[in-house]
C-alpha cells in the first residue's frame, strides 16, 4: 500500500488517481489546511497532520504501507518570507516526525517532493541534477535541508529507508 501525504492537495490528486489507474493500493493522509476534501472509493482518509506522532504510528501499525510520498508541505515562497516558522515547523519538524514514524513502521521507501526552489537563482537553465543549491527563502531552505547534495545531514537518522527527492516539475507534466 503507498502512503500519499498531501493527497488531497493540488499534485497529490492528480497523483492518487495515476496510482490507482495502474492498480496500487492508496491511503492519504491530509489536514485540509489548503487541500479539499474527496472521496475516492477504496482509499481510506486521514484528516490529520502528517507530524502528529500518535495518529501516524497508529496509522502505519494498521495498514501495511510499504511506500510513503510526501507532499504534504507548505508552499508558498512569499509567506516563508513573511512566516519561515511555519516553513520550518511543517517542511522539517513534521516531515521529520512523519519519517520516523515510517521507519518505525518498517516502511523501506520514502518519495520526498522536493522544488526548484532549492537552487535559488540557477546559474543555468535547465537545471541540471548537480547544480549546487542556494535557496533564497525559507521554502526553498527547508525543501534542501532533505536534499543529498547539500545539507543532506537531516536524513541520516533513516539510513535504511531509500529517500529520493524528486522535483515535481518533472514528473507534473505526465500527471496532467
Ligand atoms: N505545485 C507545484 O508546482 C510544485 C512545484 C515544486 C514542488 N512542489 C512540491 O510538491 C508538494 C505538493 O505541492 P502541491 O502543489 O500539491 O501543494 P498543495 O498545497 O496543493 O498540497 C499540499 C497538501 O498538503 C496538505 N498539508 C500540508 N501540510 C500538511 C501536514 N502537516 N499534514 C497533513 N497535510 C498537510 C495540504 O492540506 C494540501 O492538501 C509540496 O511539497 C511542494 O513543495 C510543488
């Protein structure tokens, strides 16, 4: 079963729906703050918030997730500007306690949604792979803290779960 956070959100639907065309099984987790709601048969929904501990471990001993992609995050450069807390506490501090929920739960792989916003002003476009990263905003920041290349230093404690990051500029053009 894969875990879609943030499935009721702008990428995370379009997603649910791709995974379940080609027959995976879904459960989204999701606190509504800026997604809507949905119905969709056969995929059970949390309405919760991916950093509540207790809700996710009870979540991950009840269902056999053997995949977690993260979408659940907050967005917006200008309000990371205007309230990096909030950036910090939702992209990292839950994000954080998501994964070691997961990891607990015995989940081997996590999809982490990762942005453009992690290069800051790119050098060159299209942005290679390996281009250094220089976030200019709180978003930006805290998408890179998870990131190998750069500040990779937040993902070793789940050393034993595969955690790619993946930017969905490059794979949104097939969902839509
Ligand atoms: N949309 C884009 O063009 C784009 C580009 C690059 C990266 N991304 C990344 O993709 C991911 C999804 O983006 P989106 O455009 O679908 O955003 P979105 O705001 O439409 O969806 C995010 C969803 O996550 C939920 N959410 C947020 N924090 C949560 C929490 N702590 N617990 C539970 N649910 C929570 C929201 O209610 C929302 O439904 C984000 O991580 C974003 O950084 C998006």
């Amino acid at each position: 079963m894969i875990l879609v956070t943030g499935g009721a959100g702008y990428i995370g639907r379009h997603l649910v729906a791709e995974l379940l065309t080609t027959g995976h099984k879904v459960l989204v987790v999701d606190d509504l703050r800026s997604g809507n709601r949905f119905n969709t048969e056969g995929v059970p929904f949390f309405a919760a918030n991916v950093g509540d501990a207790t809700t996710m471990r009870e979540i991950f001993s009840t269902y056999r997730i053997s995949v977690v992609i993260h979408l659940a995050g907050s967005i917006q450069v200008g309000e990371s500007m205007r309230h990096p807390e909030i950036y910090w506490e939702n992209n990292v501090n839950a994000a954080h306690r998501l994964f070691d929920c997961a990891r607990e739960g015995g989940v081997k792989r996590v999809i982490f949604s990762s942005s453009a916003a992690v290069y800051g002003e790119p050098l060159r476009t299209p942005i290679p792979e390996d281009h250094p990263t220089k976030p200019i905003s709180p978003y930006g920041e805290t998408n890179s803290l998870w990131k190998t290349s750069s500040g990779g230093s937040l993902r070793q404690p789940f050393f034993g779960i595969s955690m790619p990051p993946v930017r969905m500029r490059h794979i949104v053009p097939k969902l839509t």
